[in-house]
C-alpha cells in the first residue's frame, strides 16, 4: 500500500486449490469417527454396533457431497475447514451414540445424524446459492430485524430448564436463537465496515480511549442492547454473553483500539456481577460455582458440576476409553452441556487438547481468511463468525470445568441440539465462500483505489 493505493505489478498467479488435500483429510476424519463409533460398541456390548454400517455410509455420504459442492463451487476454499467440520460433527455423533447407551428410552443420536444431514444440505445451498459474501452487506438491517424477531418469538412459549430460549410444536423443537447470532453477526459486520473511519477518527477521548459519536456507534449500540434485552428476559444468558462478545471483538477489529478490549471486560464482569446477583435462576448457577461440592456437603449427593469434576479427575491424562466411563451420572444435561465431561473422562487430557486443537484450528480459518480479504465487510464477517465457536468453546469449558458459572450453551457440533449443529454448519458455509474469495487468483490492474482492511487485521499484514 503506497499512498491510500495498492500497487499491483502483475495479475497474481493462481494458488494451489487442494482440493486432495481436503478429499484425503475427509477420508481420515470420518475413519477416525467410525473408529471411534466401532470401539464404543466393541467396549459396551464386545460386538459390533448395529448401526456401524448406517453411520458410516451416513457420515462419509454428507462429506462427499459437501466435498463435491466445494470442488466445483468452491475451489480455491480453505482445504482445512470442511475436513474439520466433520470431525467435529462426526466426534459429537460418536458421543451421543455413547451416551445412548445409558438412555434406552432416550435416543438421540438417530435425531442427530438427521439433524447433521440437515445441515449439511444448508452448507451446500449456501455454497452453491451464495456467490460472492459482499451480498449480504446489502441486506444488513434486514438481518438484524430477522434476527430480532427470531429472538422475540419465543417468549410466547413456555420456559425449559429455566429459560425461554425453545419454539416446542407438535413434538418438534427449534431454538431461534442459533440462527439469529449468525445473522447479528452479518449486521455487526456490515455496519462497522461502513462506518469504520468514523468510529476510529472522530469523537471524544475519554482516559486515553476515543469514544465514537452517538450518531456514529448509536444503532449498532442500540440493536445489540435490544437483543441483549430480549436474551435476558428469556434468561438466555449464555448467547447474550455471546453476542456482547462478538460485539467487542469487531469493535475492536474494525478500530484497531486495545482499549475497547478493556471495556469490554469490565462491562462483562459488571453485568455478569449484577445478573448473577439479582436473577435467582443465575444466582443458583453462581452458587454452584462457589460451591461445587456443597450438596456432598449437605447430604443432598453431588450436583451436575460436582459430577462433571469428577469425571474429568477419573479421566486423567488419557481417560478410560471410550464406553468405560461414568459421566452418565451427571444427569439430564450429559449430552448437551455436559457432553465435554464425557469425552474428558473417556479420552482424558490428550483428547481434550486435540479437541481444542480442532475448534481452535477452525477459528484460525476464519481469521486467515479474514487476512486474505481486501473488503472490511469480508475481513469483519470473518472474524466474527469464527469468534462465535470459539467464544462458545471458551464459556461451555469453563463452565464444565468450573473456571466460570455455567451458561447453558451447546458444544459447537459436538452437543446435542439440532437447532446447533444446523447454524454450525451455515457458520462453515459462510468461512467456505470467504475463503475461497480470500485464497481465489486475484486480477487487479496496475493501481486501482485501495479498499482498506480494518485497523487491526491490517496490522497484523
């Protein structure tokens, strides 16, 4: 970049597609699945599953076709994302199919698997549909008022373990809420783009920190308080972290200022502090918090947190096996908030750090790509769809792990919830069509006016 413009002296040559790369990291991700798959069986009854060969062909039937989708739709996409995915989806069918086991009458790995289709058929129509991503900066307002309303409409429903975060019809369950923080982070994205100059340039400083004009940061400041609102009369506080989180974290990508990552913090702990003192469904996860052991205590056994504790102490460094556990006994909750216990007593700490390895490898996807981009609305989207897991890996483990209060968030692709799985996969979808933009060859002529990165991506160039 010289002089607010970028000089290009030739077209850039073509990039590798690695497209094998990602057939064959597929073919191994969905070994390692049915391997894990076989060995729950082989632990539990000593015979083979009876339905090995339906997940099999399930499994590596929805990788080829979003494989297929992405060669030809996609070709130049990150060859780490779809391969990821699948693992990670492939891991929370193996789980779920585990802890099946305990639950005769509660069966919900059949549920998943279907749910996992769904999703993956949603992968494919974005990829296929969504030709260019700057198009959904055109329709920013429209998502934030849909994502709104998805918020809304559950309220009319009754509430489920505490909070009002369900859509329940005709034995069928849907949870507005995962579909709605994709498309607040389109909105977020899409504004801070536009108005990112103002917001960096122009205001008052405050102790060092450049406060943006009312006019310039009040809408998006007002859409996220909304949203924010509605999740904690739901008592949906574990997306309402999420979205301030995402919030925060393009806030600070679109100004390139440190500052906003403190205020965030403080702003956190300061709701958190007050929720968690005036609301009496937080107050008691709090309580649990401070206290995990104190129903052992009183006589009353060990609480969901208390189990989680242990299954993780009985795990060690590299767990039991899969099948030869016990966090069964943790409680209803044990295939979706709790399912990371699951698989840190059976797998131990190696699984642990190679599952973080994973979900931490998916980010850094979204952030290369935001690297590769030359519009901020791209760079921007990037960046906050590959946050939302990782914020979600982030406070679903401390919570299990009693670093911090329980939210009531599931696992990305690991927990049970279809409503989940479907939005994670829309989340790669959206990361695939970027990074194909970001890694495609590029034409540029000799000079032609730059379109900035925001602040600090650029930076990091």
């Amino acid at each position: 970049m010289d002089g607010g413009r970028v000089v290009d002296e030739a077209p850039a040559p073509p990039r590798p597609k690695r497209r094998g790369v990602e057939l064959a990291l597929l073919v191994g991700a969905v070994l390692i699945s049915v391997c894990g798959y076989l060995a729950v069986g082989l632990a539990r009854t000593h015979a083979v599953p009876a339905g090995a060969l339906r997940y099999a062909a399930g499994l590596g039937g929805l990788a080829l076709l979003a494989h297929l989708v992405v060669r030809f739709g996609a070709p130049y996409a990150d060859p780490l994302l779809l391969p990821t995915a699948v693992l990670l989806n492939g891991l929370g069918l193996v789980l779920i199919f585990r802890l099946d086991l305990e639950t005769p009458a509660d069966q919900a790995a059949p549920a998943q698997l279907v749910w996992s289709a769904v999703g993956v058929t949603l992968f494919i129509g974005v990829v296929a549909v969504l030709r260019d991503h700057r198009a959904l900066q055109r329709c920013a307002y429209g998502c934030a008022a849909l994502a709104l309303a998805l918020m809304v409409v559950p309220i009319a429903f009754p509430a489920v373990n505490g909070a009002r975060i369900w859509i329940r019809a005709a034995g069928f369950s849907l949870q507005p809420g995962e579909f709605a923080k994709v498309l607040i982070t389109v909105f977020f994205a899409a504004y801070l783009a536009a108005n990112r100059e103002a917001l960096a340039h122009t205001g008052k400083v405050v102790w060092r920190l450049r406060l943006p004009a009312g006019r310039v940061l009040g809408p998006v400041v007002a859409i996220w308080l909304v949203s924010v609102g509605v999740l904690v009369l739901e008592r949906d506080l574990g997306t309402s972290l999420l979205f301030f989180g995402v919030f925060v974290v393009l806030l600070y990508v679109a100004t390139g200022r440190t500052g906003w990552i403190a205020v965030g913090v403080l702003l956190a702990a300061a709701g958190a502090a007050a929720v968690g003192t005036l609301e009496p469904h937080v107050h008691g996860r709090v309580q649990d918090w401070l206290a995990p052991f104190a129903g052992i205590a009183a006589g009353r056994g060990p609480g969901q947190l208390a189990q989680s504790l242990f299954a993780f102490a009985a795990g060690g460094t590299f767990g039991t096996g899969l099948g030869q556990g016990h966090s069964s006994l943790i409680g209803f909750a044990m295939k979706s908030d709790f399912i990371l216990a699951t698989l840190g007593e059976e797998l131990g700490l190696a699984g642990l750090s190679a599952l973080f390895l994973l979900y931490a490898l998916l980010a850094a996807c979204g952030y290369r790509a935001a690297l590769g981009l030359r519009d901020p609305f791209g760079s921007l989207l990037a960046v906050g769809l590959a946050a939302l897991p990782a914020l979600q890996v982030f406070v679903i483990a401390g919570g299990v792990m009693g670093l911090i209060p329980l939210t009531g968030m599931a696992m990305p692709f690991l927990a049970q919830g279809g409503s989940s799985v479907v939005t994670n996969w829309i989340i790669v979808a959206l990361l695939v069509r970027i990074s194909d933009r970001a890694r495609g060859p590029r034409t540029g002529t000799a000079a032609r006016p730059a379109r900035a990165v925001p602040d600090a991506l650029g930076a990091l160039r």
